[in-house]
C-alpha cells in the first residue's frame, strides 16, 4: 500500500482497465490537457495511443452519442465531461437513450459507459462552469450515480463503473485531486450503492458524498471538542442509495445533517431527508437539517465565492442547533 492522489487514482483506474480489457478507452474533450482534466490522464495517450484515448472537438451531444453506440456495439467507453455544466448538452444521450435501452429492449441490451463529470467549483469560474448537478442524474431511472471522496474509492468506484453493465455517471471535484491516500497498487473495486461510516458516533449523523465529505470530517473532529459525538457516512453511491446503513446510524442517534453540494431545492439533501423522514420518523428527535448552496448562481468574485460555498463550519452550526434543541 502506498500514498498517492486522488488524481492519480483515477488515473491508474483507467491505465489499468485500458491495459487489461481491450473495449475499455477514453473519450472526450481535453482528455490529454491538464487545463481541462488535471492530471487524471497524465501518460495515457503516451502508453495506449490516440485510438484507445480520443481527444474530441466541442461537441457533448455527438461524442456522448458515440460513446453510447459504441458501448451498444459491445465496447466500455468513459466519456469525460470536463465541465459538468456542459453535460446539458448531451442530455438527451444521457437521459433518452443510455438510461432507457436496457428497459425498452427487457433487458437483453446492455449499455456499459461511463459518463464521468468534473465538478469545477470555485476558481472565480462563476455560473456556467462551476455547477454540481448529480441530483440531475439521480433522479432519472437507468442511471446509477456515484461520487468518491477518497482516492481509494475513486479508483474502487471508477473500475467498478466501468464493469458495470449498465450506464453509470462517475462524479469528481477537483477539489478533490490533490487529497492524498492509501491505494493498492492492483486493481480492486469498490461495491457501487454502499456508503461507509468514516466516523462513529451516537449524538447525530453526518451524511455526505465527495468534497463534502471532507468538509465533513473536519466538521466531525470540532464537534467533538465541543462535546458531540458525530457519526459521518460517507455515501460513496448516491443513486442507488445507501438507505440500511443510513437507516441504522439514524435509529441509533435520532438527529442527520445531510451535507450536498449542489443546491438546495429539488436537490440530493432533499432526497436524503425525505428518504429518512418517510421511512424512520419515528426514530427522529429532531427535524433533518440541510447544508447546501443556496439556491443561486455561482459567483464570480472571489469574496463572493467564500460566502457561496458551504464548508465544515456550516455543518458544525446546523449540528450544533440540532443537538442542543
């Protein structure tokens, strides 16, 4: 075991299935430029060459599209969307076609693609290029949606997308890519659609997924210098969604903040709290609380952006008036 980015574990996720199964490549815009992706593919197109990673021209709606009939043809393409925003344009790949087929044809077609999604947040990229959009996703049936927090589970998470039969949105921050941590050197994967508890604790629930996740566990160890035993799930999958181990972390502390990083009305916290709320009320002391941003455009001031994003300070209070209600 060895210490290494979030970047490079999802890069040595892709090297490893390129190399190891040969309907596996990489398209999309900006595949080979760090401006567009980071490091994440940093040596691909030197080790696997331009057939098996495809550097596209601008146009989301065509290159998804050949994505899905690639992977309608037998193959497993990772479609990259090195803008989330951008992935509006191919909604109609996404949602119409991938999501459905396996459906419409009684499951005898399998669609394996990956459509992976960059959160680009903060950086003064302000309102077109800094939107996290997973609710979007999660809430169209045929899609499975995960979000990783770690570099273990972003190279778990990103093989098991690709090994999956049907079509599977993969989300990143990049936030996230220059967080260090244990991976194994072989390939491994992590069990789509079951959250971990990072932190146990029996005063309140912490739920988060991705970049919140961290802000979480920073949330997590100044709640208990004031005296709160926090317990943090990590949802890792957020559709489908993790509801046994929420449901047994909540009976056991009757209290959930649910920490999203996407908006607030319609959004994942929403489902989350209506989730518990419907099913486990009863086992609830207190209302469900939701960090989010607010239901505005990103800015693009700087000081602006420091008010917009919520962190580990905004879980700490909304804990706070959860436990001492």
């Amino acid at each position: 075991m060895r210490s290494i980015t979030y970047a490079e574990a999802i890069n040595e996720a892709l090297a490893q299935k390129i190399e190891s199964d040969r309907s596996v490549f990489l398209i999309g815009q900006g595949v080979t430029s760090p401006w567009y992706v980071g490091t994440t593919t940093t040596g691909l197109l030197q080790k696997f060459g331009p057939e098996r990673i495809i550097d596209t021209p601008v146009s989301e709606n065509a290159v998804t599209g050949a994505a899905v009939g690639a992977a309608l043809a037998g193959m497993r393409p990772v479609i990259v969307h090195p803008r989330m925003d951008f992935m509006y344009y191919a909604m109609d790949q996404i949602v119409n076609h991938a999501a459905n087929w396996s459906y419409m044809f009684c499951g005898k077609v399998k669609v394996p693609v990956v459509f992976w999604g960059i959160i680009n947040r903060g950086g003064e990229q302000a309102a077109q290029h800094s939107q996290a959009i997973h609710a979007i996703f999660a809430h169209v049936p045929g899609l499975k949606v995960v979000m990783p927090s770690t570099p273990y589970d972003a190279k778990g998470l990103l093989i098991s997308a690709i090994e999956d039969d049907n079509p599977v949105v993969f989300v990143d921050d990049r936030w996230l890519y220059s967080q260090a941590g244990d991976v194994p050197s072989e390939m491994y994967s992590v069990p789509l659609g079951r959250a971990v508890i990072r932190e146990k604790g029996s005063d309140i629930t912490i739920v988060a997924a991705s970049y919140m996740a961290v802000e979480a566990e920073q949330a997590v160890k100044e709640l208990e210098k004031q005296g709160i035993d926090a317990e943090l799930i990590d949802l890792r999958t957020v559709k489908p969604l993790d509801e046994k181990t929420l449901a047994g972390s909540v009976q056991k502390t009757g209290r959930l903040v649910v920490a999203d990083s996407g908006w607030r009305t319609g959004g994942f916290a929403a489902e989350v709290a209506a989730t518990i709320t419907e099913k486990f009320f009863s086992c609830l002391r207190s209302p469900v609380a939701r960090v989010t941003l607010p239901d505005a455009p990103a800015p693009a001031s700087r000081a602006l952006e420091k008010a917009y994003y919520p962190g580990a300070a905004d879980i700490v209070n909304a804990a706070r008036k959860l436990v001492n209600k």
